[in-house]
C-alpha cells in the first residue's frame, strides 16, 4: 500500500510540475542570444555607462546600442538612471553579471583543453 501511495505522489508532482520559472529562463538566455548583449552587460559591470560610452567602447553604432539597450531594459537585465539630457545604464543585477562570466569562464576551459589536445596531435 505505502508503494502505491509513493507512486501516485511521484505520479502528481511530476503532472503538477510548473515549467514557469524554466520558461523564464530561456527567455532570458534568449535576451542574452546576441554577442553584443553580452558585450554590453561586460562592460556595464565596471560600472554605468552611457549609450555614447558603449558605443566607444564596443564599436557599434549608437542606433545599434540603443536598440539592444532597449531589450534589454524591456527585460529588466538592465536599469537606468537619467541625470539631465544623459541617461546611465547598469546592469540590474549583479547575478546577471556573474552568470555570463560564468559561462565565458567554462568556454575559456573548453578552449584550453582543445588547444591542448590539439598540442598533443601530431600527425
């Protein structure tokens, strides 16, 4: 009876399990799907920047910035702060940060192993 009982529990959680918080994760991963995105939260864990700074910066045209800014923003990955005429971007949180850096550093580790498996093939 207990193993009828553990089944149907089992059985209800995996029928009621809520993919919501999953489905919010890929949106956001989707946000983040573009070089520059990434480049620009890079850049704007050093601190605020402005849509002219980041344009210096990552070389794009300021349209360009703009654009991915206000996705980003659109998603809350970003906030903004006007002072004046000038509006200051910053990353929302610093988690943001910190996953993306995350993901660059295991790329990293992928890369160095290729680099050295490749220093061991010889043909």
């Amino acid at each position: 009876m207990l193993e009828y009982s553990n089944l149907q529990e089992k059985s209800r959680t995996k029928a009621n399990f809520d993919m919501t918080i999953y489905e919010m994760q890929a949106e956001i991963s989707k946000t983040l799907a573009h070089p520059l995105r990434i480049a620009i939260i890079h850049y704007l864990k050093e601190g605020e920047k402005t849509v002219t700074d980041l344009t210096e910066t990552l070389g794009a045209s300021q349209s360009n910035i703009s654009q991915h800014l206000a996705l980003l923003r659109q998603r809350q990955i970003v906030k903004t702060r006007k002072e004046g005429s000038t509006v200051y971007y910053r990353v929302a949180s610093p988690k943001i940060s910190q996953a993306c850096d995350m993901v660059r550093e295991v790329l990293l580790e992928q890369l160095n192993q290729k680099q050295e498996m490749a220093k061991t093939y010889t043909p």
